[in-house]
C-alpha cells in the first residue's frame, strides 16, 4: 500500500490538493490577519452571512464541533463545519448539513476563489508580506462555501491558537475555549498562561463565551480578563454556570445528565468515551443554546438524538474485532491522559498492545510515559508524514527508556506494524476469538488516519481478515 497523502478519489482534487499543499503549512503562520481581512474584502464579507459558534482549546476541539453542529442539524437549522485535521481526505475540513464536500464541489469551491487568493497574494509580496497560508486558503474556501449554501450557522475549529488564526476572522456568537495545555509550544509560547491568552483571543464583544473544564488555575482569570476586556455578552464556565451532574457507562458511549444555563438535560446519550466527552457535550449543548432561535431550555428528545449520533473519525474509534483495534489521534499530554483513562474505564483488556509514531515536535517521552501503564508492548514506526514525524529508530530510543528492551518491537512501515502487534495479540489469546485482545494505534492524526485507510482499503491484507481467516 502506498501511504502518500490519501486524497485519491480523483485526478482533479489531487491537483488542487497539491496546489494547496505548496504553500505554507498552518503551523507555519505570519501572526497578522490583514490577508484574510482582505480576502473578506474582496468576497464581498461572506463572514457576516450567517451566525457562528467559534471552537478553540487545545483538545476537544473537533468532538465539540461536531456535537454543536448535530444538535443544531437536528433542530432543523443548515449547518456548515469546518475542522482540522483532515484524518483521510482533505474534503473532510469543510461539511454542509452533516456531509462532507464532495471531491467535485472541493474543486468548484477553490476555482471559484482562486483568483482572489492571487490577488490577496500579489497584495500581500507587494507590502513585503508572505502569501497566504495552506490554512488561509482552506478557511477562505469554508466560509465562502458556507455563505454560498448558504447556512444559518457555521461552526468553526480553531487551527491553532486564536488571536492569529485565520478563523478569528470570524465573530462569534458563542465562543468556545475548550481545555488548555501545553501544546504547539513554539508557536504559542511555552507557559500555560502565555497559550491561555493566544486562545483567549477569540473572545469578541458580541460572544456568549463557554469555558471548558481548566486543570491549571491560571487559565480561568485570563479568559474572565478577556471577557471583561471585550464586553461579551454572557460566560458559562464549566462547573459553576454549566455541570456534568452524574455520568452512566453505557453501549457505545455513555449516558449522561447536563445542567446548562438554560435547564436541564437528563439521561442524554453520548456515543463516545471518556469523561472528557462529557464536558465536550457539555460546552456544545450550551453553545447550541446561544445560537439556536428558542427561549430556554432545547427540547430534550431533540438533542439526545442529536447527540447519540456524533461519531469522530480518530477519537478513541473502534475499527476493528478480534482483536479489538482502537485507533485516536491524541498527540500531547492532556488527550493521551484522557485516551487511556477512557480505555481503563471502558474496556477489559488482557492483553493491549501499542502501535505508535508521533511527530518529532511533540512531548514524546511524557506522551510514551502515560500509555506505558497499559501496554504489555510497544511497536514503534512512523507514518506517512516525512517532513515532521520523528524517525522509527528515535522513537525506538525513546521507548526502550520508557518500557525497556523487551517490550519494544521496531517497524519502519506502519503496516508492518499493525501486523506485528495483532501478531502479538493472536498469540497472547488463549480464549481463540480474540476476547480481551486488543490493538492501541495511536500518536498523531496522520498515524489515526493512515491506519483507517490502511484497515478500510485492503479488505484483504492479512491483518484485516478475521482471526479465524489468518494465515
């Protein structure tokens, strides 16, 4: 299997794909939003077209899009996401009312901009400026869709950050800090407060703003600041406006019982894992209260079926029986420490192994450090990302220190990989149908999203045939 960037549907949205990829990508940013303000100048302010729930945070962010996206579908409202990372297929970034663009409708979107990003590119070389970013054009390409459809709300993920963003181009009416932590350090800056007030700049005075549950006691006072700063309508902070009150395992997720600004929801189902999902529906459900044209509390119906149906592509997402495969993108301390308190609470494993390749950026020796408690082995290898993922044997280095020799097994190809760690769990099976087998692939969304197109694609590689169909 070929793991080059998987967008190969279509010869044409490869083109663009690349043409876009040429560009500087959306970690690499110039710290000023004077090229998309000019971009909105030239589409004639599509931004205004339609209301906005702003999402940042350092994890959480895509679940909670997706949360508030379903419950205003659900309430009948069309809808525009815009997310980031893709894990597949750059077409994932930019949904309209539930689905994704399809490859045709990506390519009509950007031949019908282009020539304005030529112009704001030309603009900005002649005032001694970079041209626009990857992450500027694709946030270009979203809003214009959505103004297009058009939609009533968009519901709009940070890249990174927030004051700089190229979304903070956008007013929001509820603005969402998820969690903060340490990530992207050296572009955020490398304290907790100094990333708190990079986020805290998506506050804007017509927001409601909705504030995560914070580990660090520092973050909250730099939002309230900010929110007094801008004159925001409303705060709902999590634990004081808004609660989890009592959370239930359940099939599939959880059931959950959530008190808003509004009112109260209970019994709510949420179809994924972890605590953490609760708080993220939490924030969603308040956020879709500010948007949503009803007084008071949503209906209750309404929005448990709403959110019983979020799936999340990469996000603790079982891909695969006997042996059981998990695969999720967490990539920093605070998702890894919420994926594996998800794993011990939901599943019973005897024996789990581990398939991970991370960037070279990330905290990998803390990251390795967490999950080492619930791993019997590590296989370590690297994904498809080659100009930012940390090489296979310094990974191997790294481990070695964490579980030591023995546990540690190298493969350079992430196929290899799987393979060698549902090897591992065949062996270690003494039941013959995999119970309590199971296979973590985990580290980056590039790692999340080329084991999904590996498992997807090749129905029939070894790795993916039942147990009892193996060689």
């Amino acid at each position: 299997m070929s793991f080059e960037h998987p967008n190969t549907a279509g010869t044409s949205l490869n083109e663009v794909y690349r043409t876009i990829m040429k560009r500087a990508p959306e970690h690499d940013f110039d710290p000023t939003l004077d090229r998309m303000q000019m971009m909105m100048d030239l589409l004639g302010h599509p931004e205004q077209s339609f209301r906005v729930v702003h999402i940042t945070g350092t994890n959480g962010k895509g679940s909670t899009a997706r949360m508030v996206e379903s419950i205003c579908r659900h309430y009948g409202l069309r809808t525009g996401l815009y997310t980031s990372p893709h894990v597949e297929s750059i077409t994932e970034r930019i949904c309209i009312d539930g689905q994704r663009l399809s490859d045709d409708e990506f390519v009509d979107i950007w031949d019908q901009i282009k020539d304005f990003v030529d112009l704001v590119d030309a603009k900005s070389v002649e005032q001694g400026g970079p041209k626009m970013s990857f992450f500027e054009v694709l946030t270009a390409m979203a809003i214009w869709a959505f103004a297009d459809a058009p939609v009533d709300v968009a519901v709009i993920e940070v890249g990174m950050g927030g004051r700089w963003d190229a979304t903070n181009v956008l007013n929001g009416d509820a603005s969402i800090i998820g969690p903060v932590d340490m990530d992207h350090m050296q572009w955020l800056g490398d304290t907790v407060e100094q990333i708190a007030t990079e986020k805290a700049g998506i506050v804007k005075p017509n927001s409601t703003v909705i504030v995560g549950p914070q580990t660090h006691e520092t973050v909250l006072p730099i939002i309230e600041d900010a929110v007094r700063e801008q004159g925001a309508q409303g705060l709902a902070r999590d634990g004081q406006e808004m609660e989890v009150v009592s959370r239930q395992l359940a099939v599939g997720g959880q059931m959950v019982t959530l008190r808003t600004p509004n009112g109260v929801y209970e019994q709510v189902p949420v179809a994924m894992f972890g605590e953490h999902q609760a708080h993220n529906a939490l924030s969603a459900l308040a956020a879709a209260e500010v948007v949503i044209p009803v007084n008071g509390p949503l209906d209750g119906d309404v929005v448990a079926e709403a959110l019983g149906s979020v799936k999340v592509p990469g996000r603790i997402e079982v891909v695969r029986n006997s042996p059981t495969i998990i695969v999720d993108g967490g990539h920093n301390i605070q998702a890894v420490t919420a994926l594996r308190e998800a794993i011990e609470e939901n599943f019973s494993f005897q024996h789990l192994i581990g398939v991970v390749s991370m960037m070279a950026d990330k905290e990998v020796e803390s990251v390795l450090g967490i999950l080492e408690p619930i791993l019997d082995t590590i296989v370590v290898t690297q994904n498809s990302w080659t100009s930012r993922v940390m090489p296979a044997e310094d990974l191997e280095k790294i481990a070695i220190d964490v579980f030591g020799p023995d546990r540690v097994i190298r493969k350079d190809f992430l196929p290899d990989a799987i393979q060698a760690a549902v090897d591992l769990a065949d062996e270690s099976d003494e039941t013959g149908i995999g119970y309590g087998q199971g296979v973590l692939v985990c580290g980056s969304f590039v790692t999340a999203g080329d084991a999904r197109h590996l498992l997807k694609e090749q129905p029939n590689a070894d790795l993916a045939k039942p147990k009892s169909e193996r060689a």
